[in-house]
C-alpha cells in the first residue's frame, strides 16, 4: 500500500498578503480528515478536522452563512 502525503492547497481567494490557511483535501476519503496548516508556517503545526465538519464549513462559506470579512 502507498503512503498518501498531504497535497497542499491555497484558496484562489488568498491574496490578501499571504494570511491565508492551506488544506490538503486528497486525504478526506482515505483518512477522513482534512489537514489544515498555516501558510505562512509550512513547517508549523497542522490540525485534522474531521471531513464531515470541514465539508459543513465549506457549504457555509459558499452559502453566506458567516457574512463578509
């Protein structure tokens, strides 16, 4: 069996001078989690939240749910 490794991934919306969150959704279905790292800090600590939870993020935020910055 292969070892999936994390596939970072930036928001096309993260121009806002490099405060941004990357996430590594390729593990959701393997690991059910999605890993998410400081951008600034690649080497830094990376919290696992549950698929399910980040999924019901991702919905809100496409939804409004959390209103503009």
């Amino acid at each position: 069996m292969t070892e999936q490794h994390p596939q970072w991934f930036t928001s096309s919306y993260s121009s806002n001078g490099g405060d941004c969150v990357e996430v590594a959704v390729n593990l959701a279905a393997s690991r059910d989690f999605v890993p998410v790292r400081d951008s600034k800090c690649a080497g830094g600590p990376v919290v696992g939240v549950p698929a399910a939870a980040f999924s019901a993020f991702v919905a809100g935020v496409r939804a409004g749910t959390f209103g503009a910055a």
